[in-house]
C-alpha cells in the first residue's frame, strides 16, 4: 500500500482500484458467482479469478461481456471513468469482430439476453 503525507503529519492510504477489482465488484454487486459467470462467458472459474485479479488482462469482448451480464456502466469498468472508453476499447468497436448494435442482441451469449418483465 502507497502512503502518502496529508496534513499534521498523518498519513492517508492511496488506494487504486484496478480493472479486475472493478469487473470483481460489478459481478459482486450483481449477485453473480464467478462459477456462474464462468457458464455465462463459457470459460473456468480459474479464468474469471485471474481476470479479476489483474493475473491476466481481459479481453475487449469479457469487460463487454461483464457490463451486459451485472448491468454495469461499460466506461467505468473499462477506464474507471463513466462513460470513457480507452483507445483500446474505440480500436475494438471499430473492428470487424465487434457485432453493430442493431445485430447486438442475436450475438449474445445464452445467460446475457436483456431482461424481460
């Protein structure tokens, strides 16, 4: 842990919330188990522990993945900034392997449909 001085002499811990603890936190927070997001992306529970323990990096396509599956602000678990999406992530969308938008919803893996009431 960084520690950095702040007034009277006291110290405040600088803490930094990496990719992986943001796409742990979203999955989290949706009342999902990385046994069940494992299903969802078709991968092993092993493969989402090291994508949220920064081990390895995510794929474009797994944080794509993470926002439609928690619900999650797509930029925030990106960048860590709302709605700001990396050079990265802009390459991505700009590729032939990102599906258009209006072919969005017949690419989804099974488990990650919208939700219906």
């Amino acid at each position: 842990m960084t520690l950095i001085s702040a007034t009277h002499g006291s110290h405040v811990p600088v803490i930094t919330i990496h990719r992986g603890m943001r796409l742990a936190a979203a999955r989290s927070d949706a009342g999902i188990t990385q046994e069940r997001m494992a299903q969802l992306l078709g991968c092993t529970r092993r493969t989402i522990s090291r994508w949220e323990a920064d081990d390895t990096s995510a794929p474009p396509a797994v944080i794509i993945s993470y926002s439609v599956a928690t619900g999650t602000n797509l930029g925030w678990l990106q960048s860590g900034t709302r709605d700001v999406l990396t050079p990265e992530f802009a390459q991505f969308a700009e590729s032939k392997e990102a599906p258009a938008v209006a072919e969005a919803s017949s690419v989804r893996p099974k488990g990650l449909e919208p939700l219906t009431f």
